[in-house]
C-alpha cells in the first residue's frame, strides 16, 4: 500500500470508547478526523470536536445516501459502534459497502472484543462479530481487525457481576485463578490509531493485551492498594459458568446480558482468550496495567454512583 492514510472517518465517535478513539485519532500527525454524526445529535462534546478540527458530518448508518455523502474523500473507516444487531450487523455491512464503493483503503470493524473465532466462544456470543468479519473480508475492501479482550473499565465494575469494590464484594467461579485479558480503552484506541495508518497492519487480525490477571490477583491488588478488605463469593464451578453462559444468549433469542458481563465471564469459563498478542509491533506504546488502573481509580474523587469511572456502559 503505497497511498498515505489522511483521511479517517469514525463511526460511533460519540460513544465512551469511541470517544478514546477520537482522541487518539486527533492526536496522529497527519490525519484529519471526520465524525458521523446522527441528525439531531447536538452535545459538548460534539462542539469540542470541532473546536479541534474535526469534520463533523451528518449521517445515520440506515441511510445510504449519508453514508456515501460521509465517504466522500475518505481513506479510511474505522468503525466503533454498539447496540443491537440492527446496528452492529446490518449498519456495518451497509458502511462496508458504501466504503466498498468508495474505494477506502483500510476498513476496521467494530471488535475491541474477545477472540470470536474460538469455537468455544459460543454461537450467540460472537455471531455479530464473526458475520460482520466474514463480510469484510469476502467484501475485498482492505481491511484490519482489532481484538483487546475486555475493557478495564468494564471488566473491573459492578457491570460485568465479578467485582463491586464500593461493596466490597468479588463473585467468581472455579478457583479465582482463571486468567483473563483486559485492555484499558484508551490504550486499545491507541493501538487502533497506529493500525489504520500503519501499512504492514493490511489484512491483518492483530490482538493487543493491557493486562493478563485472575480473580484472585485483581482482588489481592485492590487489597493492598486499599487497605480494605474484598469479600469472596464463590458462585459455582467453570462447568457451572459455562451453562450459565449457554443460557444467557441461545442463537436466536434477545441480548439480555451485557456485552461487558459476557466478555469477562466468557474468559472466565476458557472462552476467546486472546493468545497472539501483538503488543510488540508496536514498542513505544506501553498499556496501563490493572495495579495502575485500581490506584487511580482509588484516587479519584468519589462522585455519584450513575457517574462512577467505573459504571459507565461503552
């Protein structure tokens, strides 16, 4: 690929990851930013953005005339969006089409997730993911994919069901010593700007890890940071976990457990862990890991519970 990247447009920008992803975006020499914006979607955020240079453009994911309008010009896509399968299956492959069209030359979808080509992560788990990557690819648009595990800031909170540090409670299956990946979110939106400029990244699936831990070695570390002391509750065995899982997402029926709990359960039970990590292509970044993620999290102000660093949604 001889063609430099200028040019990114980012799908899902308003969101919390995707608002890391902005960030780190903006902060690349010679990248000019561009935003798909919902109509209507009016924020502080939004005005920041382009107070920072960043081209705001209007357009919805279910609408292929903005979609193709926002691509004008554009290098690349790299899309970061949540939701239901309206909008992770059937918008991706509508933005993978239009950018298709347009000729982009680097696509990277919405992953930032476990490894959803094990097969032990679960029909109904990953389905999203692999049917969105399975299009890109056959799509022949150039392309890279990103996995990073779980995100700390979900991983580590009441959210994802394991730990409830203001409770002073950690739930967990099997011994506590199951490993598990996390990645800070804006280290892995770090990584994410690297690989859409970088041209050995092409065609790639590339695995970034912020931290390796269990259970037991994040409740030990919160110990000590701390000074207080985390009550275990064990919930059954992995075996046991694993058919909890079966019967959170059976293929076909609704999502009602969240993506965040799924992520770090799924590894908690041997599921889509992260094996080839490609930390080392890139030297200069260096991740945060959990000790240093706790002692901030312990420092910082304690603000209310819909407002914790910790409880937000992605």
């Amino acid at each position: 690929m001889d063609t430099d990247i200028t040019h990114v447009l980012l799908v899902g920008g308003t969101g919390r990851f995707g608002g890391k992803l902005a960030s780190a975006l903006l902060a690349r020499p010679g990248v000019h930013l561009h935003v798909l914006v919902r109509p209507g979607t009016r924020s502080a955020g939004l005005a920041a953005l382009a107070a920072h240079g960043v081209t705001l453009v209007r357009g919805s994911l279910d609408d292929l005339r903005s979609l193709d309008s926002a691509l004008e010009g554009v290098d690349a896509v790299v899309s970061a969006v949540r939701g239901p399968a309206e909008v992770r299956v059937e918008g991706q492959l509508r933005l993978l089409d239009s950018a298709r069209r347009h000729g982009v030359i680097r696509f990277i979808p919405s992953d930032f997730s476990l490894d959803y080509a094990d097969p032990e992560a679960g029909a109904g788990f990953m389905a999203a993911h692999r049917h969105v990557a399975d299009a890109v690819v056959r799509s022949g648009v150039p392309h890279s994919f990103v996995l990073c595990g779980a995100f700390m800031e979900t991983a580590l909170s009441p959210q994802a069901q394991v730990f409830d540090f203001e409770r002073g409670v950690v739930t967990y299956w099997g011994t506590g010593d199951e490993p598990f990946d996390v990645t800070a979110m804006a280290d892995a939106a770090r990584w994410v700007a690297e690989v859409v400029v970088d041209p050995h990244a092409a065609g790639r699936r590339l695995e970034f890890v912020g931290d390796v831990v269990t259970v037991n070695e994040v409740a030990a570390v919160y110990e000590a940071l701390s000074g207080l002391p985390l009550r275990r509750v064990c919930r059954g065995t992995v075996e046991d976990l694993r058919r909890q899982l079966s019967r959170a997402r059976p293929a076909g029926t609704p999502v009602h457990t969240s993506s965040a709990q799924l992520s770090l359960l799924a590894q908690l039970a041997g599921k889509g862990r992260l094996h080839d990590p490609s930390n080392a292509d890139y030297p200069r970044l260096r991740p945060r890991s959990v000790r240093a993620f706790l002692q901030s999290y312990l420092m910082s102000p304690a603000p209310a519970q819909s407002e914790a660093p910790l409880m937000t949604q992605p």
